[in-house]
C-alpha cells in the first residue's frame, strides 16, 4: 500500500491509495465517516471505496476527486449546492 497523492484543507486531510482508494483524517464536521460522527478522526478512515480515484483537491468544506479514467466527483458539506 502506497500513498499516490495527498490533498490537505485547514480541518482534514485526504490521502489516495496506488490502488485508488481515498483515506480521510481530521476533523469530523462535514467529511465524517458515519451520521452522528463530528469527531477528531487521527486515524484515517476509508470513503469513496467504490471509485478508482488518482487525485485529490481539498477545500474549507469539500473534495474534488479525479479518477483513473479523467471523471470528477465532489463531496463535502452541500451547503451551497
């Protein structure tokens, strides 16, 4: 397992796997693992396992991803749009 990529924001921090998966660590507010979560998170936990993510861009509130086919996603808190 190797770190291809890391992506950091004031509050958490992303790391993509060589084999695409995304890793988060931080703070819990708007990229938390589970619903009730608004934890400190300093282990990283696994998202966006479904997708064979190559890069990640963070901002204050959310993540734009690329994967290994040239498609973006983006997740975060959804506040304004």
């Amino acid at each position: 397992m190797k770190v291809i990529d890391v992506g950091c924001a004031e509050t958490f921090t992303c790391f993509v796997l060589d084999y695409g998966e995304v890793y988060m660590a931080g703070k819990g507010v708007f990229e938390k693992p589970t619903e009730d979560d608004v934890e400190t998170f300093s282990t990283p936990y696994p998202v966006l396992l479904e997708l064979e993510v190559r890069q990640v861009f963070c901002g204050a509130n959310h993540v734009i991803c690329l994967d290994f086919y040239g498609k973006c996603y983006s997740l975060g808190s959804g506040d304004d749009g």
